[in-house]
C-alpha cells in the first residue's frame, strides 16, 4: 500500500491576474504572458495536454501559469523530487559500502569458512575495484577459502524493475535492473550494464569479433554479424543473457547491453579477481547474507551522494535514481514512501502525486508543474543547494542541455532537468533574466505525437524567459551529432512508418541514453 501524509491543497492567487487564454501572470508583466501564450498556441501541440508553471525563484511568486496543477507523466523530471528528497533523508555525505566479510577464523593462508561479498546498491563499482578487493584479500595473505563465495544482495529486495515500467525496453541501457550487488562498465556509472565491442573482421564478408567488458561467464554472445558497410545491431533477448549481434560493421563499434541478474555478472567477475589474485574458493559461488557480527575484511567505498547527483542529473542516468530509492527503503514501494516524508519540506503533498520509481520511467508517475515549481523554490533554502544546482544540465554547455539553445540568450543561464519518453516531454530548472531576476520553471509536455519535437516548444519557453527584461527574444539553434543507435524508433512526419532514426533527431528518449549529447 502506498504511504500517504496528511496535508491540504492551498491554492495561492494573490496578486494574480486571469488571461483570457487561460495563463496568470503577475501584474506588470502581461508581455512574458503574451509571449509564452504565442508559444504554446503551437499547432504541434493540438490534441497534447501541457502544462507549465513559472515563479520567482526566491519568492515563490507565480508569474505565469497554464494548466499548472494538473499532474502528468513527467519522465526524467522526476529526478528533480528524487535527488532533493534523498539529500534531504540521507545526506550529502552519504556513501555506499561494498565489502567482504567473514565468520571463519584463520589457519595460516586458508580462510576457514564463507567468504561474503556483501553489497549495499553502489552504482559506482566497477571491475578494477572487485579487483581491489581481492587485492586486499591476497595481501592479508589469504590464498584458500575453504567454505563458499557467497553472493549478498540483501540490502535491496529481488523485484529487478519499477512498476509500470515499458518491457521492451530491458534490452537498453537506460533500463537496467536495480541490485545491491551490480557494476559499472563505464564512467558514466551504467550500472548494471555491459559494454559489448565488435571489431571487423580481416576482409569483407567476414565474420566479425565480437568480446565483453568486463569479461564474464554470465553473457552469452549469438553473433551473424559480418565486415561490411550496413551497420550492426546489438540487443539482448528478453529475459535472458544472451545478447544477438547482427548486421555488418566496417569500424570498431562499442554498445552497452543491460544484463540479466547483475549480482550474477558481479559473482562471475569476483570470482575471476580472486582466481587470478591466486585465491582458490572450495565450495563455489551461492547466494545468501552475511552472518550477524562477521568481520570485514575488506572494504570499497563510493563517491558521496553529494557528488554521485551530477552525473545523475547531467546525464538523465535512470539506474542512479533508482539506486537512491532502494537506498531509503529496501524496495521501490518502501523507498518511495521513505522519500515522501521529505516531500512535504520540498513544497510537495504527497496526497495529490503518485510516484512509483526514482527515475521517472513508470508510466504510472504523475506530478504537477506546480509541484516541481514548488521543489525548485524550496530547494534553494537548503544547505546543498548549490551542489545540486551545479549538478543540472546547463543550456548549450553541458548535459543533456548541451546540444541546445545555443547561441541564444539562454545557453548559460537556463539550468534545467531535461525528461523524455514516447509522447512525454519536459523542462524544469532556472532561467536568470536578462535583469537578473531567477526564475523557476517546470513545462510538463503529454499525449504529443511522435512526429512534432516537443522540445522546441521548451527552448523556446527557456528562451522567452532567460531574454525577459532585455531586448527581441532570440531564436534558438539545436545542433546534435549524429549518432547510430540500437533502441526503439520514432516517426518524424505524420504517416510515417516506424524507422530508425538518426539519434540527432531522437526527441523520444534523453540524448544521453543514446549517446547523441
């Protein structure tokens, strides 16, 4: 059952004056509302609901609103209530533990009983720091373990996915499954994910060679791809480990597939760190807890949490947030109604949300403009504040804004949390003005066909706002590289059939996700 806390919905219109198309704007300033109202009369939106709210970053004023309280799917946006609720429940000082502990006693070299490797959700390890510990297992001068490797995930409880969230994305990065015991294949900290690389062959026609980082007994590679010019696919089967290459190549490609059970990727590679650490392990992997009491003889720490939200935010990463999550509770339902207790400081009640993952992925998210509005403005009084601003993607520099608003009055001065899916699409963060007033401001976009971007409808909102206060609003330019990649495909004009699409034009997904920012 989802937890609910008492509250009330208070309705603020003081000071606020109704347009005749349905927007509010505070008195004096009926040109922004003007504006932003030509914006949204976008005949790409006909049919879409949108929703959007601005206020004063420092007051809470409304200065302009449209369809504010109503709650949507927001995607990513999410992220905004995720990260502020676990700084304020956990801290930004909180680290994660990933450490091997034992009950047995020691006779000379042999370890007499389990060895436990216990893990707490850290997103951040990686095989170089499995290595680590089994490093520091051989310096102990451990070479034999008479008892098993035994594997605990317990921290977090076994349901791998959100509810509500889409199964045919499993295959993608983006979609990993959330365990206590998982890995990073990259320093973007895809946890639960491995790289998967395939090389041309010698001649044309030639089947190419296909490896995995890190190396595992756990993924089983299925290739018919050959050298050639036609582009390869990399997807892995439903509900397994076995990943399907396809296609032709002529270059070197690398790809990152989700894994099935990342607690078994880590055994695997664990096992292999202490095999070549010289350390033979008699009875084998299983799953299990670590005993009451048992020593730690080993142990690997994260980055903070503090720290951890940059690339959380600047790159949109699911699998962080939902890391955050079963850190507060053990379990996506308990982790979201531990997060609740801190909604209502974040100016959210959570009488009037429905939230069920970290990540903004479930199709069962809803949330209000008001509402993300509310948490910007809330946020700024916090101690960590200036940590996690800093961590927002910044229009036309960095993130998953980078490609974006270029060259317009926004690109440095728009810090906002991008959210994309198939017909969602959203922007909440800060716009400084022209005069140098802070504006908070969430857009909340529903129900778009697939065809029109909704994100030029953002840029040209961060825009309009960043330009308030000075002079002729500019128009923004969005470059993107071209990049090909593996996951479900868009239309990009009406009766257009399903193909792939270049990732520079890819509106359905966050940039990041396909590697296109």
């Amino acid at each position: 059952m989802k937890f609910r806390l008492l509250g009330a919905v208070v309705v603020a219109t003081a000071g606020l004056t109704l347009t005749s198309s349905g927007g509010a704007v505070a008195v004096g300033n009926e040109a922004l509302t003007r504006d932003l109202d030509a914006i949204l009369a976008d005949g790409g939106l006909q049919g879409a609901d949108v929703g959007i709210t601005v206020r004063d970053a420092n007051t809470g004023e409304v200065v302009y609103t449209r369809s504010g309280s109503r709650r949507s799917q927001v995607a990513s946006n999410l992220k905004v209530l995720t990260t502020t609720a676990a700084l304020e429940l956990l801290g930004p000082d909180y680290k994660w533990k990933t450490e091997l502990q034992s009950s047995g006693a020691r006779y000379g070299s042999t370890l007499n009983g389990d060895l436990v490797l216990r893990g707490t959700g850290d997103p951040t390890m990686s095989a170089p720091r499995y290595k680590a510990l089994a490093d520091t297992l051989k310096n102990s001068g451990v070479t034999k373990v008479s008892g098993s490797l035994v594997l605990d995930d317990t921290a977090f409880d076994s349901q791998p996915y959100g509810l509500g969230w889409a199964w045919d994305d499993e295959p993608y990065s983006y979609n990993a499954e959330t365990s206590a015991l998982t890995l990073s294949p990259d320093a973007k900290f895809s946890a639960g994910t491995v790289i998967v690389r395939v090389k041309p062959g010698a001649a044309a026609g030639a089947p190419v060679q296909v490896s995995v980082e890190p190396a595992n007994d756990q993924v089983q590679i299925r290739s018919t791809a050959t050298t050639g010019d036609g582009g390869v696919t990399v997807e892995r089967e439903h509900g397994t480990n076995v990943i399907n290459v396809s296609g032709s190549t002529s270059v070197e490609t690398t790809t990152l597939s989700t894994v099935k059970d990342p607690t078994g990727l880590v055994g695997s590679v664990f096992k292999k760190a202490l095999a070549d650490n010289g350390i033979k392990v008699v009875g084998g992997v299983k799953r299990g807890k670590a005993p009451q009491g048992a020593a730690v003889l080993a142990s690997e720490e994260s980055i903070t949490l503090g720290q951890l939200v940059n690339p959380l935010l600047k790159n949109s990463n699911n699998m962080l947030a939902e890391v955050l999550v079963k850190t507060a509770g053990g379990s996506f339902t308990n982790g979201v109604n531990q997060l609740s207790r801190k909604w209502g400081g974040l100016g959210v009640d959570a009488n009037w949300v429905e939230i069920f993952d970290g990540s903004g992925m479930s199709r069962m998210d809803e949330i209000s403009p008001d509402d993300l509005s509310n948490v910007l403005v809330k946020a700024k009084t916090k101690p960590w504040f200036g940590t996690w601003q800093a961590s927002l993607p910044i229009a036309g520099r960095d993130g998953t804004l980078v490609n974006r608003m270029k060259g317009t009055a926004a690109e440095g001065k728009v810090l906002a949390k991008t959210g994309s899916m198939s017909g969602v699409s959203a922007l909440t963060g800060y716009a400084t003005t022209q005069d140098g007033r802070e504006l908070a401001f969430s857009l909340v976009q529903n129900n778009s066909v697939l065809w029109f971007n909704p994100r030029t409808i953002e840029d040209k909102v961060a825009v309009r706002l960043a330009s308030d206060g000075g002079a002729q609003v500019a128009t923004p330019k969005i470059e993107q590289k071209i990049v090909p990649q593996n996951v479900p495909q868009q239309r990009n004009a009406p009766a257009q059939e399903r193909a792939k699409v270049p990732a520079k034009e890819r509106f359905d997904v966050e940039c990041s996700w396909v590697n296109a920012c």
